[in-house]
C-alpha cells in the first residue's frame, strides 16, 4: 500500500484455499490489522465496507470472482498447495481434472489484479507446476 501509493482497500488478499484463507483472518485479528474477510461468493456488503472504512480485503480463492483490485496477493501458492499433490499416483484422471480446475481457479484470481500481482509460497515445497512455464519464461520473478 505504501509503496504503490494506494488504499487498503485496493487490495486483494487471497487464500489457495480455505486453511490459508483462515490463517489470513486469524493473523489480521490477532494483529489488529485493519481487514474484512469474503466469506461467500458475491459477498459485495464485505468489498463495500472495505471502501468505506479503509480495511483490506481477504478472500478465499473460490469467492473472489468478479471482483476487480488495483493489486492482488496470492498466499500459499507452492508446489504442494497448488494444484494440491497427487502422492499416490491413483487415478490419473481426477487428478487431470483437478489440475484444469486449478488454472481456471488461478485464471480468475490473476485477473482480479488491475496492475499488479504478488505470489507467495513455500521455498521449501518450490514453485508450483502451473506457474513452471512462466518463470522459465521470465514472466515471474522468483525472489527468495
């Protein structure tokens, strides 16, 4: 916010899923930070009081379409997370599906961003496999 020069609630914080979406709520609470959380699918009451009385916004992955920020944050996106391990190799094919799923899910967050994104995961899990082509590419900027 201070960098970009912008208010809270420009902001967007979203969780991979609902564990980090909560883990996101418990800090803002626990540090008195001034946030509103998205807690269902066209939660507009919520997006409006973050206007109204300069808070952030948190939302779960599956709850922010249709929303549209000047900068999103995406917490918990690392291999491990995102698409969610396929450990045991069983059933291939739901876990195809699982991974398509996975880039419409990341497709509408991204798209939440008018001007930029931030990506957080997990060094120790490494990048997720959706977003392998990307920072090959140079399109992402894996800052350690």
């Amino acid at each position: 916010v201070s960098e970009k020069g912008c208010r809270r609630s420009d902001v967007l914080i979203i969780g991979v899923n609902s564990y980090y979406s909560q883990k996101l709520e418990d800090y803002a609470k626990k540090g008195n930070k001034p946030a509103v959380c998205i807690k269902r699918r066209g939660d507009t009451e919520v997006f409006k009081d973050a206007g109204d009385n300069q808070r952030y916004v948190i939302g779960d992955i599956d709850y922010i379409g249709g929303l549209e920020f000047l900068y999103v944050v995406i917490a918990g996106i690392d291999s491990n997370n995102v698409p969610p391990t396929n450990k045991n190799k069983e059933n291939e094919g739901s876990f195809m599906y699982i991974k398509y799923s996975w880039y419409n899910r990341m497709y509408v967050a991204l798209t939440r961003a008018k001007y930029g994104v931030t990506l957080i995961g997990c060094k120790v899990y490494g990048v997720s496999p959706l977003l392998e082509g990307a920072v090959f590419y140079k399109h992402i900027d894996v800052v350690e």
